[in-house]
C-alpha cells in the first residue's frame, strides 16, 4: 500500500460519521442545557462552555468526549469553587441518566459516561491572561486559538495525527502514558501544516526541538536557557512561560520519533490500529520467558481513586523498587506497572539475575588510614581475608541472603524502599515473587492483564509488534 | 611479651652464628680465589670483588648469598661481556664443586649453590658515576656507601628490618614478590637509625614517601614532579636520578606499613616466622572453597627458564587473564599466580560467579540517529525488543554460552586474551577450570601448590595468618 492509500484508508478509521457526530451533538446539547439551569441557581458562576476536541471539531471517531466547562468568579475562594463543582458536576451527570465519578488532576472535576460518550463537568475561573488562578483557566483561551487558527480542512490532519499517536501509545497527557496531549497535536498541524508534515519533521527532530508559533521569543538560546532539560520546546501560544510539553516523558517522545521514521520508511495501517486482539495463549507467556528472570510485586487495591493519582503512586514505586533492587547489586534490564484501576496492581522487574552471589567483594580503608587497623582487628573474625590490594585493604564478605524475593522483601520492610505511601500497605501485605507463574495463574481469568505480561515479555512499543 | 622481648628473641632468629659466618666466608673465600685465577686468563677484567650483603655484613641466618662481581673494562662490548661472564661464571661454580644455572635478571649471571650457600658470579663494568653502561655497575658503590655509612651495630638493626620484611612477604626485589631489595633496607636503616625507628616511620607514611639521605634535591616538589606516580621515592646516595623503591609494588609498600602498624600495637615474633609448616589438610582446602567460585588456568612448562622471567609472564598473563575475565562481564576478585618454576605453573582467579546471565541487556543509539533504524531491523529478528527507554532503543541479546570457563576458552582461542607469548602454546594445551577438584588431586603430591592453594583461599598476607 503506498503512502496515499494509507492515509486515505486511516481517515476512515479516525474521522467520525455523521452518526458519529450526530451522537456526540445530542449529548453536548443535553449537557449545556443541563449546566446552564443548574448553574443559573449558583452564586459565582459567569458562564458555561463546550471546550475540548468537541469544540474544535478535532475529536476521533470512538474516543468522543464533552468537556463542559462552568465557568466562576475569580472572587470565589478555590475550596469554596471546587465544593460546587463536585456539586454541580454529579448533579449534572445525573440528570444526564449517568453515573457521577469523582476525578481529580490538579482540581477536581466530574465525569459520567452517557450514551458511550465520556462527559466532564470541570470548573475554571473567568481570567484574562496571564492572570490564571488554576490550570484549567487556560483551557477557553485553547479552544478559541486552536479555532482561530485551524484552517480548513486541518481538522482532519489533526485526527490523523490523533490516531497515530494513539495507535503508537503515546497519545495522552495521563500519567499513565505522559504523552502527547490533545492541545499538543494541534499545535504540531498549526506549526507544520499537516498531518504528513509532522511527521516528516518529527523524523529529523533533534533535541532540544522548539516550536513558538507566535514568536514570542527572540533567540532560541534564551528559550533553551529558560526551559532547560526539556528536550520538546512547545510554547503556549496564549502563555509565553508555559511549554506545553513538558509532561510528555522522554521515552513517549522518542518513541514518536521513531514510529514517524518507521511510518515514512514503510507506511502502514499498523501504525493507526493499535493493540491487536488476537487471543494470548498462556504457553506463549510460558515460551517467552523463559531463561529469563523477573521479580514483582501483585497487591490487591484497598480504595479506589482517581487513575492520575494511583498511576502517580505506581510509577514512583516502580521507580523506588527499581533503585533499590540496583543498590541490592541486580541489574534491572526494564520495569513496567499494570493496574485494572479497580482492584488489582503490579509491578513487575526484569532483572539480569534472581541471586547474588553468596560472596561480595568490601572494600577497606587505604592502609594509611588509621581506621585500617580496626577494620582488618573487625573483619578477621568475619570475612574472607583480609588482604592488600594496591593501597587499600579488602575482604569478602558473605551474604547471609542472596535471593532477590527475600532481599527485596527485607528491604521493604526495613522501609528501604520509596514505595508510595499510598500503596504502602497494599504492597506489603501483597505477592512479593519471581516465578511468573502466580501471575500466569492469576491471569487466566484476566486477560487484560494477560495481555500486560505478554506486552512486558515482547518488550516492543506497540507500532514494533507484528 | 614485651617488644624489647620480641626484639631479642628476633635477633636471634635473623643473626648468623659464628659458625654460619665461618661457613660463608669459606666459601667466599675460595669463590674469591677461584675468580682471581680464573680471570686472570681473560682479557678485559680489571678486577674481582665481593659485593652484596656478605661484603656489608647485613646479610641473614639462612639467606647467606655470595656476590662475586667480575669488573670488566667499559670498552669491552656488552656481548663479548655476557659471553665471558657466562663462560667465567660456570668455570668458577664447577670448580667450586657446585652446579652452574644461567640466569637473567637485566643481564646474564650464573648462579650455583656450594654448602648451602647461594654463589652468584655477576659481571660488571669498571666505571666512574655516573656513566652506567649496565644495572650491575652500581652495585660496588651501593656496597661501599653503605660500608662507609652504616655504623657500628646498625648491622643487626638491617638484619631485625630485613627478618620482619621477610617474615610479613615484603623483602625481595625479584618478579615474584616485587618487594624491598637489601639495599633499599639498608637505605631505611641508615635513613631512620634502627629497625624499630623505621617501623614507626613506615606506621606513619602518607605517599608519596620521600628518602633523600644526600640532599640532592631543595625541594621535595621537584622530587615528586621528577618521580611522579611513585608512591615511595628513596633517591640512590650514588645516582640521584634513580629511585632505589621504584620496583617496589604498591601492593608490597601498602603491606609494609600495615605489618608495621599492627606489630607495634601488638608486638609479636609471629612477624619473623613467615609461613608457618603445619600440615595441610584438603579437606581444608575443600571447606574454605565452598560457596566461592574459582576459574583456573592449570599448565605444564615446556622448558626451564629464569624465575624472573617465568614469574614476568605468569604475572603479565595473570593481569591479561584478569582483563579477558571482567570484559566478559565477571567481577574477579582476587588472582594469583603458582609456579614450581620447573614444571608446572598456575593461574587463579577468584570471581563472583561461574555463570552470567543468559540475557544481556544491548545499548543501542539514541532515536534521533540515522542508525536507530537499522539497529531496530537487525534485531527485531534476534533479540527480545527492542524497546525504547529515554532517547535509546534497547534490546536484550541472548549469550550463546554463559559459563566462564568456555567463555575464557574461547577468548583465548581466538587470541582475544594477553597471555605472554612464552607461556602461550603452555597455557592452550593445558587445563582449564572451574572446580578446585582437579587441582586438589594434583595437590596431594604435591605439597607446594597444596600450600599456595590455601594461602589463595585464606587470602591473608603472611603477618595476618594464625
């Protein structure tokens, strides 16, 4: 299939119907007439809106969504807007026939799925910039400059650009991807024009990349001097001190890069489809890890909470365990976290090893020092040795446990390891083991996280799987 | 016991008797005599001489060596030199009734043991400092400074220095142990003024060290700048441009000062014993090898060769060994070389484990790099990924072997190992392992390697064992 072909064939895939679109209308029109009664009876409220992809007509067939914004008075206190908010938003949700969930980013906001499409019900001040109050007051100020500035025909580019990096999983600034936000990708078809522009730059970026559509900035260095360490640079056209990529990881970045040289070296549907469907054999699990060693942690949740804020604690722990299985002397040659959101997490380490060997080499002072001596009189009794090497003296030292559950395990305990508080508890009284086998068991009756062990094992970002 | 005790019962050990002086100095005797005779008949000697520790009177109970140096006149050619003075030396051994040995240390000399009693013949040019042709010419002025400087008594104080070195594994300029040279004692002596004077000297050293009897240099900058890298400089009263230390090992000098330090807390004759004779047991050797892990290289030697030069390459290939063995990914240690210096020689090497990991973890480019795609297409078909972590992509390469043994086998098939070319052919047909078995069957007839195979094991400098 050449270049065109695909394109044209993915535009299917992303571009919404008008059933599509018809749905989503409904559903936004009942959400605003909603929020405007409701919110007509609640001191402070200035205005409502539609925000988002919705808004910009930029949103991807299947991935609808309705960004409602109650818009308040800059006068009313932070604690007393997010006390209405949560008010209004369940009230609003409800009266939609759905199901009010409670979510939290910086502030909190409220979500309801109605009619298979993800309505949020969020609270933002009415501010001129620069003079934002909380982070969503920024919001509007999008939506009107992406509207502004989007030609014609541009939507589209942006849902190809959508669906790529949605196919290629690194699409969406959750903590759980910390990748491309939707805001972002339109910026990138403002900045380059299309769809198939982007990616050809994306193909020969190199960090730092800077993007400042409205020139705000004279010289590059300034800018590279003030955003230091973000390898991505995109300003925010209505804040000049804001970059908007500054959550997107590192790793969702190159990845990006990499999937845009692949794609243009050999254009594909693969790149917009995504995960695969196809059925994972339990014996596959079994084949592929084989010679292979792995430690990880499998805890039962004990609340539920909003998916930023467990994933938040997931990735840190991950972190913490991963530095202290490095001090312990393992390699970890990668690490990944699942969670059905609801019940269950893990952590899960590939390491180069599952024991140490029994004896490790500690090194003593230079004989010059004169704690030399104490500790040749304190490690005659204990070690192997002591002997001179160069300047200094050394002894092998036995370890009294050598298997990574058990020094892991002990090391927790100790409160060695910077696991979140939030999962502290869970963790420790969870599954601390090696053998994946527990987890295969366990996975039987749960294909998603079925589907998480094999990803682990390919150890493939998604546009590399066949 | 108290140190003076100590000391007394070491003079004991380390001071000839009179009939140990009047065995040597027969032999010199009739050594002297032999050499005048002898070299009368050949052109280009211009005199004989004793030289050494019997001329200084410094020499030890049980270490009685004589020096005969031939002088020659400088115009004689340093081959025509070597020639006469193997020929020379041979006669004069021979006629002494002993068994002539050629040997090399920067020169040829022959050695021959008559009564107990190492003869060396050693030739030298008749020169005035500084015009040194040979590393011998030297010596008769070493032999004078310190005849000329060393005061009445301070003999038995050289013979207390040089009874502790050698009983703590210091003393010996030779390949082998790379230790302190009896002139460089001497130098000590004359430097501090008594043995327990330069024990607490040596207790408190912080290299570099600087010895400078003669004053030749203002400042011990210039000193330092002139010798850098050395940790002890002792500058030669007879050639300010040599430093008499410099083939001292780090390793030595570090155990010098920590047998110096631990003796004069806790005095004790233990320090002049050296090793002590108590039988070994291989159930011994069997117990303190459990839970190591050893990889060995165990050969015959083809032909007879000087010590210092089989104990160069055994030490070069140890270190050559040692490099091969962490390039594959093992952490080595502690090594040592065993030789009888007649037939057999061996390499150890104490390392972490015998196995690594099945997977290795493979580092490819960043992403922004031309050649992150083709590294990407190479191993899609042969590794586990590749995935992308930071800028980089990733994949885990499996090792087609994993035991060290092999792995070293193999390396030294393919000549990736340093091992000095005169062991070379020695080392490939000879035995290479990892169980301590083998050479514990060879130790039961052989008493030496036995020795060395428990010393390796308690891995303690001679001062440090019970």
């Amino acid at each position: 299939m050449n270049l065109e072909d695909v394109i044209r064939r993915a535009l299917k895939i992303v571009k919404p119907t008008d059933k599509d679109r018809k749905r989503l209308n409904s559903v936004i029109e009942r959400a605003l007439d909603l929020a405007e009664k409701y919110s007509s009876e609640i001191d402070g409220v200035t205005g409502v809106s539609l925000e988002g992809s919705a808004a910009k007509n930029t949103w991807i067939k299947d991935r609808a969504e309705a960004d409602i914004f109650i818009h308040f008075d800059p006068k009313i206190p932070k604690g007393d807007l997010e006390e209405r908010i949560i008010d209004l938003g369940s009230r609003i949700i409800r009266g939609l026939g759905g199901v009010p969930r409670l979510m939290y980013a910086d502030h909190p906001y409220v979500e309801g799925v109605i009619d298979g499409i993800t309505v949020d019900i969020v609270a933002c001040y009415d501010v001129e910039p620069p003079n934002w109050i909380g982070a969503t007051d920024r919001t509007p100020y999008h939506t009107k400059y992406v509207i502004e500035n989007l030609r014609e025909g541009q939507e589209d580019e942006v849902r190809l650009l959508k669906g790529f990096m949605a196919g290629c999983g690194v699409y969406g600034a959750e903590i759980k991807v910390k990748g491309f936000s939707g805001y972002l990708t339109e910026l990138l078809v403002l900045a380059y024009g299309s769809f198939l522009e982007v990616l050809r730059a994306v193909a020969n970026w190199h960090p730092p990349i800077i993007i400042d559509l409205e020139r705000y900035y004279e010289s590059s260095e300034e800018l590279i001097e003030l955003f230091r360490g973000n390898p991505l640079i995109v300003i925010d056209p209505i804040d000049r001190a804001r970059n908007v990529a500054a959550a997107v990881s590192n790793t969702r970045l190159s990845e990006f890069v990499l999937a845009s040289k692949l794609f243009l070296k050999k254009p594909s549907l693969r790149f917009f489809k995504g995960k695969e469907e196809r059925k994972i054999r339990l014996s596959d699990i079994r084949k592929l890890s084989k010679n292979r060693n792995f430690v990880y942690l499998f805890f039962r949740l004990r609340e539920e909470k909003p998916p930023d804020v467990l994933w938040g604690e997931l990735r840190r722990s991950e972190e913490g365990v991963k530095r202290a299985l490095e001090r312990l002397g393992f390699r970890v040659y990668r690490s990944g976290s699942w969670t059905d959101e609801r019940r269950h997490a893990l952590l899960l380490f590939e390491v180069d090893q599952v024991t140490l060997p029994r004896y490790m080499l500690h090194k003593g002072p230079p004989v010059y020092l004169r704690n030399a001596e104490e500790f040749v009189e304190l490690w005659m009794r204990r070690g192997i040795g002591p002997w001179v090497d160069g300047d200094r003296v050394y002894v092998l030292r036995a370890r009294d446990e050598t298997r990574v559950s058990r020094l892991l395990k002990r090391e927790i305990k100790r409160g060695e390891v910077a696991i979140s508080r939030g999962i502290l508890d869970s963790v420790k009284s969870g599954k601390l083991g090696e053998n994946l086998g527990h987890l295969i068991e366990f996975g039987k009756k749960h294909e998603e996280l079925r589907r998480f062990l094999i990803e682990f094992l390919e150890a493939r970002p998604v546009f590399l799987r066949k």
